[in-house]
C-alpha cells in the first residue's frame, strides 16, 4: 500500500483526533490544513482530507484558506478520501455539510470511501449526500464514541483501493 497522506482542518480538536486515528491504520504523514503545501500533495498519491464543518454549514477555516491551492493543483493519478467531522445535534440543518465545498476543488482525483446516510445519526440536511450516499466517511465524535467503529469500517472499505 502507498504512503498516505492526511490533512486535517480542525478547530476545537475533534478533526485532528479523528484524523490521527485514522492516519494510524495507514502509518500516513500528517498535516493540518494549515501547513497545506503543493509539495505535501505532490508526495502522496493517497490522500485522506478530514474536515470539520462551521458556521452555517461551511468548509472548516484553514481548509477554506487553502481551496485556491486545492483547486490550481492537478488531482490526476492521485486517490482521495474525504472525512466529515460535524454535529448532527447542533448543526442538524447543515450536518458535515462543508465537505461538499472539496468537490469542486478535487479536479482529476479518484474519490473514493463513499458510506451509506443509516440512521446511526438524527440530522435534517447534509449537502455532503450524493446520489442517496455521504461522499465520505460522516463522524460526529460528540455524540458517541461509535465513531471509532465506523472510522474501522470504512478504513478496511477504502484500504483495498489505496
């Protein structure tokens, strides 16, 4: 399996947890969106991009800082999966709906990791459904700890296409 790479966006912490325990399954490099550069894109092949939403359903802000970067970098040949980190409780309305902000941007990339919308989260709207599915893994740490479970399955889901 190739190296990995993860960047997470996160403010109060739950993207960088979440992002590190699943950068741990793949013994990946990890960057906050922060520190985001075309050489750390360049390095991976394999990309894992886990975000959390704010405000009123927008991408997590130092990722938001970095779509410019994002969207003027070629995607082809490389493989992505996206993370969501959000609050199905507090955000109901706009539940992980910043990941869908990365859809434009990601030009050339294969997505891949899409999971199923289940009831093991009670939300009203996610603008990260597509096609009946989440276009990624959906986390949200703070209403259970059974995102851990949820990030194991869908690490054995994507790890045959990394």
């Amino acid at each position: 399996m190739a190296n990995v790479g993860v960047v997470f966006g996160s403010n109060a912490g739950d993207a960088q947890k979440v992002a590190e325990y699943i950068g741990a399954k793949f013994n990946s490099d990890i960057v906050d969106a922060k520190e985001l550069c075309v050489d750390f894109l360049n390095a991976h092949d394999k990309l894992i991009f886990v975000a959390s939403t704010h405000k009123v359903g927008e991408l997590q802000n130092d990722f938001k800082a970095k779509l410019d970067l994002i969207s003027s970098f070629d995607f082809s040949g490389k493989t992505l999966a996206l993370v969501g980190v959000g609050g199905s409780v507090k955000h109901p309305d706009d539940f992980n709906s910043g990941l869908a902000e990365f859809l434009p941007a990601i030009k050339g990339a294969k997505l891949i990791g899409e999971t199923p919308v289940d009831e093991e989260y009670k939300f009203n709207k996610s603008n990260a459904i597509v096609d009946g599915k989440f276009i990624g893994l959906i986390t949200d740490v703070k209403v259970s700890d059974a995102w851990m479970k949820r990030a194991d399955a869908w690490v054995e889901q994507i790890k045959g296409e990394f």
